[in-house]
C-alpha cells in the first residue's frame, strides 16, 4: 500500500525538495498546501494517511482538532510514537518537522517518512542559511535592541524616549515593531 | 537579595520555559525581564512556540523545563488524550479571563435585526443568535461557522456554554472549528468564520478594523473564568522541588507587578513588543493589556484580565473541575472517570502555599470553592488575612457547588 502524503508548509523551494524526495522513497505525495487554504475541506476532500506540516506553523492546532475529529483523520506523531522512536520525533522537533498519520500505517514507513522530511528540512536550511527556531526569537530581539541604540545614537536620547519612537512610528505606519525595526537597519545599511 | 538567601538554592540554575505569543505570556516576560527569575537564583530563557500542539510535544519531550499552558493542558496530557501520556502538574494559574467573543459585521446586523432583547447582556446575545440560526435553517442556508484556538481550551469550552445557554446545540446547530489565533481575523474578514472566542489582541483587532463586533468577554460568561497556568512534568517537580518553587515565587511577584498600576501594565506591553516576544502593533498590546480599574471604565471590557487581584494565582481544585465537566458535558471526557483524584494529582494548591509562604501572601484555606454564588466583591478568609475576592457568577446564574 502507497502512503499518500499531504505536505503543508508556507516555502515553495524546501517543499518541493520534499515533495521529490518522498517519491523517490516510495511515498505518493497529494498535493503541498499553505496556511491560507482551508485545511478542513482539504482533509475532507483528500483525506491523506499522513501530513507533514512545518513546525513553525500555527495551524498544526487545526490538524489536531481534526485528529480529535475520528479514526479517518491522521493523529499527531507524539501520540502514535509512543515510547518505540522518542528520539525520532525530538529529532522531529528540532528540525521543525511536525506530523500527523493514520493509525493503520505501519511504525517502519512512518520512520522512514520522517526520516526523509528531516533530512530534507536540514539539507534546506544548511543550504539557505536559515535560523532555527530558537534562533529566530533570538534574532529578532537582537534587531530590535539595535534599532533602540540607534535611535538613541542619532537623536541623543534615552532608552524610554527610543522605545517611544518606535512605538509611535510602528503605530502611525501600521507596522509593528519588529518589521520597523528590521526597515530602520536596512535604511542604514546595517544588518538585522 | 538577601531576602532569597533564607530559600534553598534552586537546583538547577538555568531553565528554559514555554510561551506563546498572546498577551497573557506577560508574567513570564516580565518575570524574565524586570529581574524576578534572577532574584530567585534563576536564568532563565523564554521559548516563543507557534502552536499550542508544538508547545506540547515541546514538554512532554522533555525539551521545556514548564510553560505557559491552556488550564486543561495538565489533565489532558496526565490522561494521555493531548499528545503522549505525559503527567503534568500546575501549582500556579497566571491569569484569569482575557478572552472574547467576537461576530462578523454581516451576523451582528442579523442579531440586532431578529433579536428583540437588548444585545448588551450575553445571554440575550446567544437568544439572538439562535433566532438568527432558526431563520438560516428555514432558509435552508448553511450552518454558521465558530472557531475557538485548541481542542483543550478554556475558549472551546466559553463558547459551547454561552452557546449552549441561549438554547443552540453546538453540535446540530453550527459548525465549530480551530483557527490558530493570527487567522482568524483574516478568516472573519474573508466570511470563512462568521464568529469565533480568543484571547486579546485578535478581538480589538478585528473590531478595530471593522471587521468585527466583539459581543462579550470571558468575565461575562463567568466571572472567574481562569485562563492560563504555569505547568511543569510531575517526574521534574519531584526531581526539582527548589527550583520549581523559586519559579513560583518569581511568577508570583511579577503577577502581583502586573497588577499593581496601569503604569505597570503598560510597560508590561512594551516589553512583550520591544523584547521581540510578541510581533503585534503596540498600542493593540496595551489596549489589550490596559488595567482593570481603566478597562472597567469602557463597557463591559471585554477581553480585560487579571493577574494577581482576587486569589486569581491560587490553583483552585473547582476552576479545573468545572472545566472538566464541562468536557464531559460535551462526550470529551469519559464520564466514568475518577475525576477527584485526578484533579489532586494534576491540580497542586499545597505547592502554591509553600511558595506565597516564603514571600508573606495570604493564600486561601480552602482547595476548592463555589463558583457562581456571587454577584460582586467579597472577602475570603486566608492563612495571613482576608483576601479580597470578585464577582463569579455564571451568565444564566448557574451555581457549581463546591
């Protein structure tokens, strides 16, 4: 028995990579859909026997809702695992590789199915250089702190006042202030 | 400083604690951030997750310390139904309300067209509603569209109760759905949802945009509606006992900061947009965040919140038992269950005594009290005094006996 997989992850380039690599492993591979599609009728319509979802993902509740839902929508990894592959799925988690599948799908094809989408999602950021996770909020607060510095730097003026003008600025350009932030560095020339 | 030295050193120095990005995460933000975790020997670093289900696995893989939890989260994950059977433990709720519901434009004229009782009050809210659901099914349309943020949710279980009071089955009657909360004001705007209950800012932003009308706050449907708590893994509360109450006490000081001025709430906002934890215009922070004795002055408030007045950390047996019949009500939980000693086992006041103990806060006596008796402020008695209780009715005057 094919497992037909249904990927949903918002980055065009890595999902592709994914899509050809569970094919060459054996999977069949429905369709990759992002957040903006209804993932209800999607399930409904093409009721997959797994779902790999990009971690970072909020939508990964709306997949538990429909695990929630009956026997024919795929369960999230963590509960079919059980104690037989923890390090699979922390493995899992750390590449930001979540996934839900169907309980009559045999342990042996869903390793082996998370096995490519890890590998899959690490070869993408090696080679993209993107952050993890972690990485992320991490980064962001870095940009931020440093547009509050040069603020204070070109407007000789306290931390209070930066933060104000930020704040201002965020409010009356309807952006918030991480994207403000990141635009004040790149103006300058500096690296967020 | 020197306060802290009277404690036993945490045994672990470093943490990492869970979060999402919603405003009530602002304990542990300003925990971290205004130097209470470091008071209590504590570095610890917050873990923004996207998902209530990532936050999950996060904790039952061992790779969080605690986190920031939906109150059934503890019960859930003990009883093996959300994610991996994992016990889990709460001494310590955040927060009590800050959610809401809110309609489209388009289902709020139909409300006010076909509801004769004023919209002002919730339970002549959900009347309305059903007058609206009657006349779409003689119309032979289809059923309205509800979305709450998890299966194991405060907001699920809000939604179905005010629903449920104004005579709609929330089965049979409309459809009910999980929207991740950046989502669904999108969602509301692109008619996919025509409702839906979450915490702030989604309300005031769909509202603010004119997307939407936020019809009433978790308050109005129970007064003492408890939101988020602090959860830890029963096996790491045993194996740390120090450094789990050193947490509390560092939470329960940046609770009571919370809640000691608008100045504070406000900078509170500033922390959760500055410090990158929260990526959502500011002024929708503080509008969300704004203190009580402001909100009140605006009507009804809802989405307004608590983080420490009223015993609102005090980990009540009767907050979870009135959740977990309610999901019982709903077939979510077996009803054959023995449901008091799981309560005990999940649910841990005397850790929360220990921990207001050694900073000198008057915890209640009781595990449990009756919620819905009362209509305004009143006093309880505790180990160091009274304390100043708020008003807990029930929408429909509904009383859960203690």
């Amino acid at each position: 028995m094919t497992i037909r997989v249904l990927i949903v992850d918002a980055k065009a380039e890595r999902s592709r990579a994914l899509d050809q690599a569970l094919v060459e492993a054996g999977f069949e591979v429905m369709t990759t859909v992002d957040e903006s599609e209804d993932l209800y009728t999607v399930m409904e319509r093409l009721q997959p026997d797994a779902v790999i979802v990009d971690a970072a993902l909020p939508s990964r509740d709306t997949l538990e809702h429909l695990g929630q839902l009956g026997r024919r929508f795929p369960k999230p990894m963590i509960m079919l695992a059980e104690e037989e592959t923890p390090e699979l799925t922390q493995q899992a988690a750390q590449a930001g590789v979540s996934a839900y599948v169907v309980d009559s799908v045999m342990p042996a094809l869903v390793r082996s199915m998370i096995n490519v989408a890890v590998t899959s999602f690490e070869a993408h950021r090696a080679l993209k250089g993107e952050l993890t996770r972690t990485q992320e909020s991490l980064a962001q607060r870095r940009a931020i702190d440093r547009a509050k510095a040069l603020i204070m730097e070109n407007r000789t003026c306290g931390e209070d006042a930066a933060y104000q003008y930020l704040r201002t600025t965020a409010m009356n350009r309807r952006m918030t202030i991480h994207e403000l932030a990141q635009e004040l560095l790149a103006a300058t020339g500096k690296k967020s | 400083m020197s306060a802290t030295r009277e404690f036993p050193a945490p045994e672990l120095a470093r943490l990492t604690l869970g979060m999402l990005p919603l405003n009530d995460a602002a304990p542990l933000v300003v925990a971290v951030e205004e130097g209470f975790f470091a008071a209590e020997g504590l570095e610890v670093s917050l873990s923004v997750e996207s998902s209530w289900a990532g936050l999950r696995d996060a904790m039952q893989l061992g790779l969080l310390d605690g986190a920031q939890m939906l109150a059934l989260m503890p019960l859930s994950s003990t009883l093996g139904i959300d994610g991996r059977r994992t016990p889990m433990l709460s001494a310590l709720t955040l927060n009590l309300g800050g959610n809401a519901i809110t309609v489209s434009q388009a289902l709020h004229a139909q409300m006010q067209a076909l509801g004769d009782e004023a919209l002002t009050e919730p339970l002549g809210q959900a009347r309305a509603l059903k007058r609206v659901i009657e006349q779409r099914r003689l119309a032979g349309e289809p059923p309205l569209r509800f979305a709450n943020v998890y299966p194991f949710s405060s907001h699920r279980y809000l939604l179905r109760y005010w629903l449920a009071a104004g005579g709609i089955d929330p089965e049979r009657d409309l459809e009910l759905r999980v929207v991740p909360p950046p989502l669904m004001v999108s969602q509301l705007e692109a008619g996919g949802l025509d409702g839906y209950c979450v915490g702030e800012p989604w309300n005031r932003l769909a509202q603010g945009r004119g997307l939407g009308h936020v019809l009433c706050g978790s308050f109005d449907i129970w007064g003492a509606s408890q939101e988020k708590v602090f959860g830890v893994r029963e096996a790491w509360a045993e194996r740390y006992p120090d450094t789990h109450r050193a947490v509390l006490r560092g939470l329960l000081r940046a609770c009571a900061w919370l809640d000691r001025s608008a100045a504070n709430r406000q900078r509170a906002a500033h922390l959760l947009c500055v410090g990158g934890y929260l990526d959502v215009a500011p002024q929708v922070v503080e509008q969300g965040l704004r203190h009580l004795a402001d909100a009140r002055g605006e009507k009804g408030a809802p989405g307004a919140t608590l983080f420490q007045r009223h015993a609102t950390n005090f980990p009540w047996y009767s907050h979870t038992r009135w959740y977990a019949n309610q999901m019982q009500r709903w077939g979510h939980l077996p009803g054959d269950l023995d449901l008091e000693a799981l309560i005990a086992r999940c649910v841990r006041p005397d850790l929360y005594r220990q921990a207001a103990a050694d900073i000198g806060l008057s915890s209640p006596l009781d595990d449990s009290k009756t919620e819905g008796a009362h209509d305004r402020e009143w006093s309880l008695p505790g180990t160091r005094g009274g304390i100043d209780m708020g008003p807990d009715r029930f929408l429909d005057g509904g009383v859960f006996g203690a």
